[in-house]
C-alpha cells in the first residue's frame, strides 16, 4: 500500500468509522452492458488501483478476505499494478470524500466493499467519467461501475452438510450480525444441508448486531452452548466462536477465511471468500481496454468462495459426501435452494424439481424449515 497517502485518507474520514456488510448481487451479466469509451491505463505506466474497506485488514474476516485477493493481484501482476488501500471507511459522506481522494490521487481503478458504499461509488463515478469502479455487491450500475459478490450459500449449504453429521446433540447454534437477506439465507442454505444429512437436527439462531464484536459474540455462542448446541457456525467476522468452541470442546465453522489458526481442534472447516483471481482478471481488463461493466455473483465454480480444508477429524466419508456436492455446485447439477424446500410452518415455497430464483434469495426474510425461532427487525 502506498503509505503517504493513509493518514490523509484517515484524516479526511474521521476517527469514528463503522462496520457495514453486503447485500448480494444477482447472477449473470447484464444485456447492453457497454464500456467506457476513454481509456483508462497511460501505456508502460502500473495500473493504480485503490481499494476501500469496512473494517481492519487483521480481523480475519471480511475485510482480511478482500485484502487477501488484494495481495493476491499484487502477486500476479507484479509491477504492472499499485495499490492503496483505506481500512475502516464509514457509510455516507466519509466513503464520498475517501472514494473521490482515490480517483484525484490518480487511482484508475477503485473496489469498494461494502453494500453501504453504493451511492457514493455511484456519486463519484459520475464525476471521473475515465476511472472504472467496482463495487460489492450493490445493484447499481453505470458505464464505468460494476458490481460483484459471491455465492456464499454453496459453502453454506457444504458447511450444513458437515454439521448435520457431526452433531450429537442434534442442536446447532448459528451467530448472526444483521437480520438482512444475505444473513438469512446463509441461515438457511446451511439448514438446508444440514438437514440433507440429519433430519432430525434443527438450528437456534442468536443475533449480535454488529459485523465484528468479539465479545458479542463470545456472548453469544456461550448462550448457545448452554441452550445445547454441540456445533457453531457464525456470520460475523471475528475468532471469537471458534476460540470458544475449542475451550468448549465442541466444533465450529470459520467465516470470510480459514480461521484454523484459532482452534485446531474446534475448527472443522471455514466458508472463505476468494477475491485474488477476481481482482486480478479486473486489473487485466482495464489495462487492455477490454473492461465491460457488468454484475458479477458467481460462486464456487467460478472460484470467487470455497471452504477451506476439512479437519481430519470428520470422517472420510463424510469428506466425500461434501466433495460430490461441492463437485455439482461447480457443475450446475446442484444448488443450495434444490425443492422442495419448505418454511418453518411447512408451507412450500420451492416446489420439487424448481430452484429458488435469484430474485427470490435477494429478497429472502424467511427461515427454512429446521431454523428455531423468528427474525428480528434490522437495527443497521
């Protein structure tokens, strides 16, 4: 990261930031999707490329992921590119005043991560008509802003698929940050697969309202143990659930990276989100001229999400069970919302032999059967 320009990036957004989350995008490109018509790169000089951030690159979740695949495009393009990142962004106006310092410093290129970022990517991008935008995972759009996100209910449901086996108690307990449809349908894609493989199991789910608290969520998967759950699993950003699963000696599921690092024993696998590639192909297209705005939400297949590797202690065909799906994710053959899929009154809401349409997810403020209690009202 270009160092110089951080304190004045810091100073123009103010010492009080907040933690902000992202709302999927859809599946697919867009018709009549167009370029911009100047380019955008000046020849035999490196790409910059700026990147804004939600939260600290060292929480190990969301925002770590994204600098990961940062990292990773600095790797794979060398000195073709070079990068500046902003941590903890706030919504509003500090993302408006971050954003445009990004483009005036020269930056031809800019990510922004977080669903709370969209308007002022939007704002911006009209102003610097020559600088590409892509922004996670909003639903607007212009010529030189796209949009990106993945599809974290295919490792969701895999994750699912584990816990339904590796339960004794046949009670799992599920950390959540905001009630929004990109929340719960991870609740749900995990129900899914859980119940794929124990029936009989059922989900408590607990609401910590914030995207990184690690005592709220200490708290809260404590509260879980002592409700009966033997396995956690969390949409939060933090360590917290997996340390406490290992001074527990129960099991758990990382989020955003592999958090093994935090519990080798507890840790069984993490859903991990895989941004390198992605950012990589996008730099190569603005340096050709090839870019095209488009909305991207791709999932395992595409590489953009996977879980990490699976601790040994789940049995070997357990393993296999999880790598056949994984295999028809990637093929198509398979999705998370496969009907029939029913709600928590039995009501069908995806018949047999039809999929859960992507306007359907997007919008998703339901449980599936198997989740235990009702979704609060948002507090963001």
């Amino acid at each position: 990261m270009d160092r110089r320009n951080f304190l004045k990036y810091v100073t123009l957004a103010g010492s009080s930031f907040a933690l902000t989350s992202c709302v999927q995008g859809k599946n697919s490109k867009l018709p009549g999707e167009v370029s911009p018509s100047a380019s955008t790169v000046a020849v035999n000089e490196p790409l910059k490329v700026g990147f804004v951030y939600m939260g600290s690159v060292g929480n190990f979740g969301w925002t770590y992921a994204h600098d990961l695949g940062r990292r990773d495009m600095e790797a794979n393009l060398n000195d073709k590119v070079k990068t500046t990142f902003v941590e903890n962004v706030n919504e509003g106006a500090d993302a408006e005043r971050i954003i445009r310092q990004l483009a005036l410093d020269g930056n031809k290129l800019i990510f922004t991560t977080s669903l709370g970022y969209m308007n002022p990517t939007i704002k911006v991008a009209k102003e610097f008509g020559d600088v590409i935008f892509e922004h996670c995972a909003g639903y607007k759009r212009a010529a030189n802003v796209g949009t990106y996100l993945g599809r974290f209910e295919e490792p969701r449901y895999l994750t699912g698929m584990i816990a339904g086996k590796m339960t004794k108690s046949n009670v799992v307990g599920f950390i959540g940050a905001y009630p929004i449809p990109e929340v719960i349908r991870g609740i749900s894609a995990f129900t899914q697969g859980m119940r794929s493989t124990n029936p009989q199991a059922k989900v408590k789910v607990l609401w910590v309202q914030s995207w990184y608290d690690p005592a709220k969520d200490r708290e809260a998967a404590i509260a879980l143990v002592n409700s009966g759950a033997d396995i956690l699993t969390q949409h939060t950003d933090s360590g917290a659930v997996v340390q406490l699963a290992e001074e527990k000696g129960i099991y758990a599921f990382g989020y955003n990276s592999d958090m093994s690092k935090f519990a080798q024993k507890a840790h069984l696998t993490s859903i991990i989100n895989k941004w390198g590639k992605f950012y990589t192909d996008k730099a190569l297209a603005v340096m050709s001229n090839t870019w095209k705005s488009q909305n991207v939400w791709d999932g395992i297949g595409q590489g953009i999400v996977d879980i990490s590797p699976m601790n040994q202690a789940i049995p070997v065909e357990v393993q296999q069970l999880v790598n056949a799906k994984r295999d028809e994710f990637i093929q198509g053959t398979a999705h998370p919302f496969d009907g029939p899929v029913k709600d928590q009154k039995g009501v069908v809401r995806v018949p047999n032999g039809k999929v859960l349409e992507d306007r359907g997810q997007l919008a998703m403020d339901w449980y599936v059967e198997g989740v235990e209690g009702s979704i609060p009202q948002r507090k963001l």
